[in-house]
C-alpha cells in the first residue's frame, strides 16, 4: 500500500524547505521492479577522484522503456554507461556497486564485456555507422560473435535486422553502399539494426534524437515503441515531451544523485521531489 492510499492524502513533497531541499538526496520513488532485467545496487562512478555518480539503486524493468532526464552533467551519460560497463573504456574512470543481470555482477572480474557489450547494446547521440558498406555494418558484429555460419544465414540476419529498425525498405536496393551515405535518422536506424543484429537484451540509447530533425525523431520514437515488445530500452533524453511519449518510468537525476523514479505519467504531473519539480517545470536546468 503506498502512502496515498495508507492515509487518503497525497505524499507529501520531499525537500518542500530550502534546505532539505538542498540537502536531500536519497532517492525518493519506486526503485525496485518485480523481476528486473538489471538490477544497480550502489553504483557509483568516479573520474579521479571526482564523483559523478553517487550510490544509485535502481532496477531496469523487462521490455521497458525507462527515461533518464535531468540537467546537463548530472551523470546520466555516465551512468548508462555502466550498464555495459563502457565506462571501463574510460582512463581513471572507476565504478563501484553491482550491477546485477541474470543472477550475475556484470562486475565481476571474469565477465567478459565483449558478450556483455552484444547482451547490453548501445546507441549514441551521434550516429555512427562503420566506414563500412551497409550490409557490413549489420554483418560484422553477427559474424565477430559467431552468431552466423555462412552466407545464407548472415544475409537472413542482415535483411531481418534491417526490417525491424524500419530501414530495408529505404536501403534494400543499396546495401553495398557506405553507411555514411544515408542521412542522419537512416544512419541512426542503421546503428540500431547493427545493436539489434547481435542479438541484444537491453538497448541503451543516448539522446538517439538529438541530432535530428522532428520528422526522423518521430520515426526513432515509433521503432523504440515498437522494440520494447523484444527488448528493454534505458534512454537519456533531454526532451521532456519525448520522455513522455515513449517512456513508462523515468529517473530523474541530479548532481550524480538519483533523486527520484517512478512511472513516467507520475513523474510529469505529480512529481514527489521539490527538484524534480524544478526541473520539469523549468526552473532549474
Ligand atoms: N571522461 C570524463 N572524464 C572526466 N570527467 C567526466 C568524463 N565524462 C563525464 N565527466 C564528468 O562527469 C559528470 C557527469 O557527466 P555526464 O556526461 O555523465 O553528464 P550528462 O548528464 O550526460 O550531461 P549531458 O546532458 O550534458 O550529456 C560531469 O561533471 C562531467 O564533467
Ligand atoms: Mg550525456
């Protein structure tokens, strides 16, 4: 029983006072899921000794799609990044905390983050196709992970994968093609046929529209829509319209905190944190 219905009010606003306000941090929110698909337990993240991300818990749900918003540097890039441990790319970046998947700490020294990487995908703000030909940029992460014997199957996989980012049509009859010839959004679902062709879980996108126009943004909104009947999607976005449209929960961060998380309807009209308040009303960010 939440505490609306214990009580018959509304939960009262955490950090209503100035100073709670600037002092409150713990996450306020339903963090846990029943039956996560990854489950952060502590994370925090330091570059240096300069601390980007701190004590996050949160479970990533099933075939969701959870929303990461919050003020420019507040650590979402950072803390997607954990997910498939990319920030092990990064020099002097150090993560502590677990992240669960399938029973396992995707921490654990002998997890091997190339199986990891296909398992938890990745998108990026700017599309960025392999100076390959269309058909090699989907071909070679299936044919890297042995997931394609021959020909044959790898054609099946590259026609397959095409389809579901919502893309063969436009490409079928140039596949041999650079993939840095198509335009921005094709070249975004390009980079979303090639997550999807190794056979991914979970997707993370970071601000997959950003750099492009409202027609393609609409088309990358209605295949995320479509993708999380397969997969699970965690996407950062600085648009709070997009967050709404395609999320059902959203975290809400803030200076490395996690600061709240909850069913994204929630989280827009009704928001428990006076910073999250601040924050989709404009007031701060
Ligand atoms: N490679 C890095 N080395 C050092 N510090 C970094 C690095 N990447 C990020 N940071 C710092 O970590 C903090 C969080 O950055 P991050 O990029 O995760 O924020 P963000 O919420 O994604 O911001 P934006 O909305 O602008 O993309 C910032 O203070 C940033 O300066
Ligand atoms: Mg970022």
């Amino acid at each position: 029983m939440n505490q609306e219905q214990a009580t018959g009010h509304p939960p009262r606003k955490v950090g209503r006072h100035p100073l709670i306000e600037r002092t409150e941090r713990a996450t306020v929110g339903q963090a846990t899921v029943e039956n996560p698909r990854m489950s952060c337990q502590n994370v925090a993240v330091y570059y240096d000794s300069k601390k980007a991300i701190s004590d996050v818990t949160l479970d990533i749900g099933r075939n969701e799609v959870i929303a990461m918003i919050g003020p420019s540097g507040c650590g979402k890039s950072t803390f997607l990044r954990c997910l498939n441990r990319m920030n092990d790319t990064i020099e002097r970046c150090v993560v502590t905390g677990q992240i669960f998947m399938d029973g396992i700490n995707i921490y654990d020294r002998d997890v091997d983050v190339v199986p990891l990487r296909a398992q938890v995908g990745m998108v990026f703000q700017k599309p960025n196709p392999f100076p390959k030909s269309i058909y090699n940029n989907i071909a070679y992460g299936p044919r890297i992970h042995g997931l394609v014997q021959n020909r044959d199957e790898t054609d099946e996989l590259v026609v397959s994968s095409l389809k579901r980012a919502g893309l063969w049509s436009e490409v079928k009859d140039r596949l041999e093609m650079p993939g840095t010839s198509l335009s921005g959004g094709q070249q975004q679902r390009l980079c979303i046929a090639r997550a999807i062709a190794v056979n991914p879980e979970v997707i993370l996108m970071d601000e997959p529209c950003s750099s492009l126009d409202p027609i393609a943004t609409a088309i990358i909104e209605e295949l995320i829509d479509e993708l999380k009947q397969d997969y699970t999607i965690a996407i950062v976005t600085h648009s709070m319209q997009q967050a709404s449209r395609i999320s059902q929960r959203t975290a809400y961060f803030h200076q490395g905190n996690l600061i709240e998380i909850g069913p994204t309807d929630q989280i827009f009209l009704n928001p428990l944190h006076q910073l999250t308040e601040d924050y989709i009303t404009g007031r701060f960010g």
